[in-house]
C-alpha cells in the first residue's frame, strides 16, 4: 500500500517504491532543491576560489621563508635599479617584466618599483 499523509490527495507514481507524491509536495519540494543545489554549487566555488594559489601573490619565491625580505644599501645601486613587484619575475627580486603577462591575466595594473639616482 502506498504511503500517503492524511488529509493531502496523492499521485501514486510506479515504480518509485509505491510512494504517494501529491502537487503539493512537488511545487514545494522542487524549487526547495534547485536553490539548494544552486546555493551549494555557488558557496563551493566562492569558497575554492578563496583557497586557491591564484589569489597568492608569491607563488614560488623563498617559499621556505615566513617572511621574504630584501635589503640593500643605496650607495650599491648604482644609477637606477628596477625591482619586481608582481613576484613573477624569473630574477627576482630584479624586474624582468613578467608584471606585462601577470596583468593581462589578471586584469592588474602592477608595475615595478624604480629607483634613481638624483644627478647632483
């Protein structure tokens, strides 16, 4: 005997394991489970977006290190030094403009931090 609530008139669908399924229940329960796989799918996405490498600035430089510095005396640098802001740069911490690929990826506008010398 199919399984029916009291009081709700039912469909009696074949082949469901003799369940009763009335309107009610499918205008109901339908849109309840498309927003809650569309709500599901979407906070997956949101959430191994936040994770992901993409949103690292340094993907591969002194990874070992907690923190990456460089420190280096003006009197060293000669008359202009160009240094790499996007970490993509393959002689980091020098410019090499890899930051031309990194913002046409990514919709950027990062660029590499120059220092001159004033002529006195």
């Amino acid at each position: 005997m199919p399984l029916q609530l009291s009081g709700l008139p039912g469909l009696t669908k074949p082949g469901v394991c003799g369940l009763t399924v009335s309107r009610d229940h499918l205008t109901i329960v339908v849109p309840v489970a498309v927003a809650a796989a569309l709500g599901t799918y979407l906070l997956t996405r949101y959430f191994s977006s936040q994770s992901s490498s993409k949103g690292r600035v340094n993907l591969e430089h002194n990874k070992d290190s907690a923190k990456v510095v460089h420190s280096f005396d003006v009197e060293d640098l000669g008359k202009k030094a160009v240094y790499c802001r996007c970490w993509r740069s393959k002689k980091f911490p020098y410019c090499d403009g890899a930051h031309t690929k990194h913002n046409e990826e990514t919709g950027d506008n990062v660029g590499p931090l120059i220092i001159k010398r004033r002529d006195a």
